[in-house]
C-alpha cells in the first residue's frame, strides 16, 4: 500500500484509479479507497472492523494484569532471562511492567538475524538504552547447554513458545537456570485473538511426543495445518502478503521461525507447568493472551 503523507494547502488533486473521482491525495477517502482497489470491498470492511472494532476492544487498555503488583515487588531489584525478548507485555505502562524494576536481563534470541529484531549481536543487551545485560545467540532449547553455570531469579518469555517447534524442551531448558523458587513468566497468543483462530488447541500428549522424539526447529509436522487453517485475513498483509507469500514463508521457517508451531489453551499451559512441578500456578487471559505464572519449589 502506498503512504501518502501530503498535507494542507500541499495536497494535489488526483483522479482516483479505482473510482475516476478527482480526490485530494492523502486523505482518508482516497486512501480508504486505494486501500479498497487493492484488497477487494469485503477484506477493507473486515480489516477495518478488526482494526477498528476488535483489537481495540481485546487489548484496551492495556491494563497490569490481575495480580501484577504483588508480581512486581516480588521481582524488583532480581536478575533474569528472557527468551525472544524485549517484549511490549513488560514495558513501562504495560500489562506486567517489569522492565523498569528489574536489576538485571540477560535475553536470548535463536539468531543474529530475525524478523522481528533485524540484525542482533552476541554481546551487550540494553532495554531503552540503558545496559541491563547480555544477548545470547541461542536457541530457546539449548539455553541449559549454554548457561548451564547460571542460575537466575526469573524467566519471561512472551509470544515466543508458539514459534517454538519443541515447547517441553525449552520450558525444560528454562527451568533449568532458575533458581529454586524462582518465577518462570510465559506469554502466549489467545487464539480467538489472531490468526490461528481456526485450528485446534494442540493436545499435551502432542507435546510429549516431540519431547521424545527430540523434535528439532526444522519440524515440518504442522505446515499442512498452519496451510490449510491460517486465517490469513487476520495477519498483516505487509508482512505475510497473499497465499503464495505465505507459503514461501512457512517453507522456510527453519531461517524464519514465523510459523506458530503449536496452538496454546490455559489448560495447555497449565498442565506443562504441572508436568514440570511447578508451584503457585496461575493461568490468565490477559488482553489477546494467556500468562501462565509459576515457581520453582524450594529444593
Ligand atoms: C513473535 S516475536 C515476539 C517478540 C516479543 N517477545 C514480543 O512479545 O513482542 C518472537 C520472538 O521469539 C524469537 N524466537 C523465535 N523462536 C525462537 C527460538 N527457537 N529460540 C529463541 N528465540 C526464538 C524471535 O526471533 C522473536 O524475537
């Protein structure tokens, strides 16, 4: 989609392709109507009322969390990991705002080039220009391997375990550098929020036949389903663009990582956090989320 950014007494008069209208460029009309020439009446309508109607509706405001406060005095002045981070969910005025109470951050991604990061460096992390910690170049799953000697007070990851082809792996791996009562923080998408909608709740026995099986990141089990059952109405036209593009994409998720391996519930995430024997395990929709919190035991 074109940008017009023409304001005032600078906007040219331009006949509109779709309509023959002579209409100011830049404006809302004419770009409503570029917008429509491109992507078809009935797609304008429902991107329009999602973006408009829906998203609004499902993340405003974003709020703190239930219980986010008791969650931020515990977690002040503590050291932990983030995989796949910095996230939005733990900014300044979010809905778990942690990043302006923590001591210290170390964050790890899978590689020095993402499409959500761009180009990343192994060495310094900063979050708002302040240095908090290090940035890892490692995989969600091998984190024991690499920080096998470290032991933090907590582990936030948000939007990040779906894109993980061997979710019991990572949280394993997770768990393993946290110390005894330490709090493990995992955000993943609602369904009913985006563009996995149509497809089923993966079942936890799924889960464990990875773990067995020592799924890797090249997993191409779902590809058919995430094909077949995407709503590709409901992901950016940009980034994704149509069928073709989207296709392309999920074959190469192995560089990319955008594919949603799994699809979580609340149960879901629960009984992985039970599977693991965690305590004080607390599952919530928060906005188009859902925020499992637990704890370590003490031994
Ligand atoms: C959808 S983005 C979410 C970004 C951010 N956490 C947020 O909530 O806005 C997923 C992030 O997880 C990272 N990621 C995906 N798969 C990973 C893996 N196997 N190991 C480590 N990081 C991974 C991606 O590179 C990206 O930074």
């Amino acid at each position: 989609m074109q940008r017009h950014t023409l304001t005032g007494s600078h906007r040219s008069h331009m006949k509109h392709a779709t309509t023959g209208l002579a209409l100011p460029r830049g404006t809302l009309v004419h770009r409503a109507l570029s917008n429509i020439g491109e992507i078809g009446l009935g797609r304008w309508l429902f991107e329009t009322w999602r973006r408009r109607v829906v998203l609004p509706l499902i993340s405003w405001p974003h709020r703190p969390m239930k219980g986010s406060e008791l969650l931020i005095a515990e977690l002040t002045g503590q050291r932990g990991l983030e995989i796949g981070g910095p996230s939005r969910f733990f900014r300044n005025g979010a809905q778990l705002p942690l990043y302006p109470v923590l001591s210290g951050l170390d964050n790890c991604n899978f590689s020095s080039d993402t499409v959500w990061e761009g180009a990343l460096q192994e060495g310094v992390f900063s979050l708002d220009n302040r240095v908090v910690g290090h940035q890892y170049i490692c995989e969600a799953t091998e984190v024991s391997e690499r920080l096998h000697d470290r032991r933090y007070d907590f582990v936030i990851s948000s939007n990040c375990l779906e894109h993980v082809a061997n979710p019991l792996k990572a949280v394993e791996a997770w768990l393993s550098v946290l110390r005894a009562e330490g709090r493990l923080i995992v955000v993943v998408p609602n369904k009913a929020s985006n563009f996995d909608r149509l497809r089923s709740v993966t079942s936890f026995e799924h889960l464990k036949l990875d773990y067995r099986r020592d799924v890797g990141e090249d997993d191409r089990t779902h590809f058919d389903e995430v094909l077949e059952c995407t709503d590709l109405r409901l992901t950016s036209k940009r980034a994704v663009g149509g069928i073709a593009e989207f296709r392309k994409m999920v074959m190469q998720n192995a560089r990319l990582r955008c594919v949603h391996h799994h699809v979580f519930s609340a149960k879901l995430l629960c009984k992985i956090a039970e599977h693991f024997g965690l305590v004080d395990i607390q599952v919530t929709n928060v906005g188009t989320d859902f925020v499992l919190v637990a704890r370590t035991a003490n031994n």
